[in-house]
C-alpha cells in the first residue's frame, strides 16, 4: 500500500498468491500535421500514457483482504466485534450494543446451553441499541454466558488507497523487474460455478511504470498466506435470497438452488491526465456499482413476479474454507438489489429448465445499513 499516491514503497512489500496477471503500459503517440515536401512524416512525439492491469486469483482466506478493502473503498475491516448475549427470546439476541453492527452481517455464538447449536449467525434485523434477531432457528434462553463475535466487517465507503506492484521477470540469468505504481483498485469479479473453486479477478487503474534490474523492496517480500483454497462444492453456506418489504422486512424466496453465482464491482474510475505528465497525475472514483447474477433451477415464478413488479430483493451468502466448524469465512450480503433481467427458457430436450437473473445494487435505505455491500470475516477458532 502506497503512503502517497504513486510513490512506490521501499519496503513491506508482499509476495500474492495468483493464477494470471495483466499489469502492462500503453504509450499513444502523435504523428506531426506538418506539410513536408517529401512525402513523409516528419516526427512524433508520445502524448499520453497509462498502465493498468489485473489479478486473477482463486480465494482464500485473509490473502485479498486489502484488495477487498480497496474496492470498496472501506475505511478498512473493523477492528473484532466482540459482546456477550445475556437473552435469546425467539431468535431475538441481548447484547451489550448493536451499534457496529448491520443487517446480514454474521456473528458467532458459542456457549450457547443447547451446545449443537454454537455457530455462525445471520443477523436478519436490529431492532434497537441491544437487540438483534438471527435468522436461523436458535433455542430461547436466559443466559449471560453466550459470547458473540466476528472478526470484523467492510462496507463500501469512500477511502481512497492506492497500490504498488513489482512483478520479476528473470530472463537469461537476470532479473528484470516491472513497477507499476499509483494502482487503484477499479473492480472486483467473484464468481462460483458447480464443481469448480471459487474464482475471481481485480482490476486496476495506475499511474506510473517503471523497470529496474533491482527489486524495490531492500528487504525481501514478506510471504503469502497459506490458508486453503475456498470452492464452490462444499464451501459455500447460507446462500439464500430475499424479497424485502418497504418496512425492511425480510422474506426468504423459497427455492433458489444454482448452477452458477458471480457478484462483481466496479468504481467507474477515470484517469486525470494533467500538462506536464505523460501518464495520470490522478485516478478519479465514481459511482460504485455493484452487481450480481444467477443461474437458478427453474422452480416457480415467484422471482419473475418480482421483476415485473420492481420488488426489492436481498442477497445473502457465505465462504469458507473449513478449517473448522465456524471458518475461516467471509460473510456476504447485497442488501437492497432491483432483478436487472430475467430469462428462463426451454432450450432443448433431456435438459432442465434454467432461470438465468441479474441484479444490480442500490444503496440500502430499506435494512438500515446504508450500503450496497457488506462483508464480515470470521476467523477459525
């Protein structure tokens, strides 16, 4: 992470586990208008230039964390949450303070007296400062002995960060290294498919390159995390969409089993050229759109009637990677999406029938988290 906007570090850079990347420069060039008797050009000159570039990655846990950040533009995950639920009165928890907590976020209960039940929770809603209710089914009881917690949460906000990456590529004995400095984080895919491990990619949009027969960090790369590999298969829980009322009431849409689920982001940023700089002198932010799609078994037309009535929906899922019972995990909820489209079709024989949807996110003034995304970390224990 840079300390000012494209000026490369000198030192703390880290090793990033990867399966591509795409960090290039392009130079435009201007050919002279000048009228010349022999038929020929006569110079010119490089007008601009730009370096951009993207990293293919499969998830894990803890490894993107940053970049997770940098695409919302979140002020960082928060520091742990961390209270002790002194009643459970259908599903309805009481803490200490709901104050840094929002709707679909996750929570870990454990020491609950009914032990199967120590888990990971969905908070469904907050009613006031000391209440939240979970979504899924929990024993009533009258204790001060249950502790609740998650590692923390990000949301999208309006923190600017930028990045510098070196990629090393020895040739011939030598080591050759590209720097790409002033790299904001532009967009963010994620997508899960049947049978496969969760994949995904993040752009980015920069300034300055450079090259070097030396590596910028005097220090040595501090290693990747070595935490497992997330899939699609058996790692994926809770994922569930929901028809929200005008009053923020949640309601569970009954079958929604997929073949396929991706959720991207992207922060419509734009280079701001200036007199005197042949590449940015500036990334400008835009608006933050955040999208998702589906493809769901067709089961009945309770989504399509929502599309054609402009209902509100809400989605919500969760990865992990297994390590034991409660992660580690990443919690995530789109809280207040419109349907953009819906397809669903017979296309040939032998075959199911497949509802193919797309949402596009909205900021959530329905559930009262003021976002259009929201990710909670849960650590294994």
């Amino acid at each position: 992470v840079e300390a000012t906007f494209d000026v490369a570090p000198t030192a703390g850079y880290s090793l990033l586990r990867n399966t591509s990347e795409s960090f290039n420069t392009s130079i435009e060039r201007a050919d002279s208008d000048e009228i010349t008797s022999s038929r020929q050009y006569s110079g010119s000159a490089q007008v601009s230039g730009s370096s951009s570039g993207s990293v293919g990655f499969q998830l894990s846990y803890g490894e993107y964390d940053p970049f997770l950040e940098a695409v919302l533009q979140s002020s960082g995950f928060s520091s742990a949450y961390s209270d002790t639920v002194t009643d459970i009165a259908s599903k309805v928890c009481t803490v200490t303070a709901t104050a840094t907590l929002k709707v679909g976020m996750l929570v870990k209960l454990t020491g609950l007296t009914v032990s199967t039940e120590d888990g990971v929770f969905t908070i469904g809603a907050i009613s006031d400062a000391t209440h939240f209710t979970v979504v899924e089914a929990i024993t009533d009881e009258g204790s001060s002995t249950v502790a609740a917690s998650h590692g923390g949460s990000a949301f999208n906000e309006k923190t600017d960060r930028s990045f510098t990456f070196e990629k090393n590529m020895p040739a011939d004995g030598d080591d050759h290294f590209f720097i790409f400095s002033g790299q904001k984080a532009s967009s963010l895919s994620l997508s899960m498919t049947t049978g496969s491990i969760i994949s995904g990619d993040i752009g980015f949009m920069g300034a300055t390159p450079a090259a070097s027969a030396t590596s910028k960090d005097g220090d040595g790369y501090t290693a990747s995390l070595t935490n497992e590999l997330m899939n699609s298969v058996s790692n994926v829980k809770g994922l569930s969409l929901h028809s929200i009322a005008s009053n923020g009431t949640a309601t569970l849409v009954t079958d929604t089993t997929s073949q396929e689920l991706s959720l991207s982001i992207d922060n419509n940023l734009r280079e701001q050229p200036g007199i005197g700089s042949l590449f940015a002198q500036g990334i400008g932010s835009g608006r933050i759109k955040v999208e998702a799609s589906a493809t769901m078994y067709f089961a009945n037309r309770e989504i399509y009637d929502k599309f054609l009535t402009n209902g509100t929906m809400q989605l919500r899922f969760q990865v992990t990677d297994s390590k034991d019972a409660y992660g580690n995990r990443y919690g995530f909820v789109l809280p207040q999406l419109k349907i953009a489209s819906y397809e669903a079709a017979a296309t040939g024989a032998d075959s199911d029938i497949m509802a193919t949807i797309s949402f596009t996110g909205e900021e959530d003034v329905l559930s009262g988290t003021a976002s259009s995304i929201v990710i909670t970390r849960i650590p294994s224990a």
